[in-house]
C-alpha cells in the first residue's frame, strides 16, 4: 500500500509527533483516541535493532488500535538501515518506516544520525533507497531545514528526499543549530509544498487548533504534526480536527476530565510497562504537564512527584478534587499560560 493510500490526506491528517519518552504506546493509543490519524514511534537506534538490543525492542512494540503507525529508525550507515527496517517490518509489521533526519541532540548527531545527516546530502538519499529498497511498505521522512543556518536548504533537502524515494516528508522548519529557539519559519512549510509532489506535513509551534488551520491556510500543507503542544494535553487533536473541518471549537476539558484521562493513561502505562514502579516512576513528567496552570498547581506537584503506585496517585488527585470542589484552592499559578489555566477560569 502507498503512503497516498494509507493515510487520509483529503481531511488533512493530524499526525502525533515522534517524541523519545513521550509518544510511547499508551500516549500513542490516547491521542488516537481524541482525534489524532497517525501515529509515529519515538526514534529507534538502528544500531540497536540490528543488534537485538533488548531494551531498542521495547520502543517497537505497539497496539493494533494505533494504526496507522509509523516506527522511526535513526542511523548513519544505509546498510544497517535497511536491515534495521527489514527486521522492523518482519517481526512488528507498523505500516510505515518514517527516518529521522532531524534529532539535534549531541550524541546522535555526533555519529551523524538524525540532523548530522543534513551535512552530506548524498548519505541522506543513500540511507533512503536503502530503506525503501529494504521493505515493501512506505519510507518516509522527518526533516529540519538544514544542520545549520550555512546549510539552511529545506526545498534541496526536500528534493533529494522525494527523488530517494521517500512517499512523504515532515518539516520542522529550524535547523539543528536553532535547537527550539525561536519560532518555526512557517514559510518553509509553504515552499516545500510548493517544490515536492509528495505529500508535506507540517510541524513545529502548532498549540492550539486555531495555530492547525493557520498552518494550513499559511502552508497548504497535507497534514499536521504535533508534538509538545500534546503534553499533558491530547485534547488538542479534537480541537485541531474541528477546526480544519470549521467546526465549533469543543469546550476545554474541566479538571475532573483532565484527571479521568490522566489517570487512564497513567493505567496504561503501568499495564504496558514490565516494572510498574518504574512506570509510575517515567509518568511523574506527565504528571506535571497535566497539572500545569491549575490553582495551587506546584503544591500538587510535588505530592504527585512522591508517588510509587496509582493508588497513591489516584488518592492524592482525589484530595485535591475535593479541596478543589470545597473552593479552597485559589489562584492560578503565576505566568502560566499552559491550556489547562483558561479551562479552570471558565
Ligand atoms: C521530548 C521530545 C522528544 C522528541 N523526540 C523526537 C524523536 O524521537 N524523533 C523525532 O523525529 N523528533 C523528536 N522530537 C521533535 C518533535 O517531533 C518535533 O519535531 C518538535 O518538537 C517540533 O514540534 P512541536 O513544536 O510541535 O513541539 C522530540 C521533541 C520533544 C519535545
């Protein structure tokens, strides 16, 4: 199947971002669930899937409910690429292979993984015939617009990656340089669209659906990635989806219902996970991406960030429902704009 398909691009899908210890299969299957179309696997060491790595195992696992699902592989080497999506394709069988060119993170980059790769073009078309020689289902990819602002080409970039044989791309329009400073130079999104025949999903600063309609009135692009602006906030997708559709904004979720998914998801997590001290140990960030902006949000916090099992965390969220409900908590927390903030004011 291509990814033409695949993936429904007439509704201009919303994508959830492959994020390291965060866009794990619980958060995945969430997000599914309150509007997102497609979802992508935090970026997995081909290294480490070629060389049966127990812990790089774990990262591919996933539900069938998330389809269609796309695991991201990083690597230097086309050769270990193609084996490690062959072996992904085989033994996991997601419906897409997406690479990561875009990591800046030191320690990838410095083996020219992810953004290193943006330095030597020729490697970046190499690594992806090689992958897309390796499986028969679709190669995509995720871009940033250049290693650094000397090399800053997305439309080039773009380029070699379709001639490749790359069935779509992402953009992140900073360079690896940029790191998150910033804001994302939109208008790269518009000019790779223009240049490429392949579908273009843009990514970068999207946090509420009124910035997806602007990115995609701004962008003509085909679909829509979004990663930070889901922390602790997966309503975002059944936000952005009615408005690309032009239809009323539903309202922000109250405190009751922020609690509910996040201790949903929380269960998830504690059932996917082997060691479930260690789960609730990983949910404390969403803990606090959930809380964010709530009155009396940091002292929250720091009860929540002293828990080891959910019935400790249910119990301290239902305390605070209560002080919350008897009107005792006042104030919300300074300087914060997080979403949650504007629910509670209502
Ligand atoms: C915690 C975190 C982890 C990330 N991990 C990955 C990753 O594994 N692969 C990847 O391609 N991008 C990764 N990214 C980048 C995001 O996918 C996305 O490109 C970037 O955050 C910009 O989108 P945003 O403005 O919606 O956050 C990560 C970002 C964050 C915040």
């Amino acid at each position: 199947m291509t990814i033409r398909e695949l993936i429904p691009w007439k509704r201009t899908p919303l994508y959830l971002a492959p994020q390291a210890g965060v866009s794990e299969s619980p958060f995945r299957r969430l997000c599914r669930a309150f509007g997102a179309d497609v979802v992508v696997s935090e970026f997995v060491s081909a290294e480490g899937i070629c060389q049966g790595n127990e812990r790089t195992l774990e990262y591919l696992r996933f539900d069938e409910a998330e389809r269609p699902i796309g695991v991201q592989i990083f690597g230097a080497d086309p050769q270990r690429m193609a084996e490690a999506a062959a072996f992904v394709h085989e033994t996991f069988g997601p419906d897409f292979i997406d690479i990561n060119f875009g990591c800046p993170v030191k320690k990838v980059v410095k083996r020219n993984g992810g953004s290193g790769c943006l330095r030597d073009l020729e490697l970046v078309a190499r690594i992806i015939r090689a992958v897309a020689a390796a499986t028969p289902i679709p190669t995509t990819v995720k871009v940033r617009s250049g290693f650094d602002q000397a090399t800053r080409d997305p439309v080039r970039i773009g380029l070699v990656c379709e001639e490749a044989g790359a069935e779509a791309i992402c953009l992140h329009p900073r360079t690896r340089t940029d790191m998150y400073s910033g804001q994302a130079r939109w208008e790269e999104i518009a000019a790779l669209k223009q240049a490429v025949s392949i579908p273009v999903i843009g990514n970068g600063d999207i946090r509420s659906g009124e910035d997806a309609l602007r990115m995609r009135t701004e962008t003509g692009c085909d679909g829509i990635m979004i990663a930070r602006g889901s922390h602790g906030d997966p309503w975002i997708f059944r936000e952005a989806r009615a408005a690309l559709d032009g239809q009323p904004l539903p309202t922000e979720p109250d405190v009751e219902e922020r609690f509910e998914v996040c201790l949903d998801h929380a269960r998830k997590t504690i059932a996917f996970e082997r060691d479930s001290r260690r789960a609730v140990l990983e949910f404390r960030k969403h803990l606090g991406w959930y809380t964010k902006g709530l009155p009396s949000g940091r002292d929250l916090r720091q009860e929540l960030f002293e828990v080891t099992s959910i019935e400790e965390m249910q119990e301290r969220l239902a305390g605070y429902l209560d002080r919350y409900r008897a009107g005792e908590l006042r104030g919300m927390e300074s300087g914060s704009e997080h979403r949650a903030a504007a629910a509670v004011r209502m």
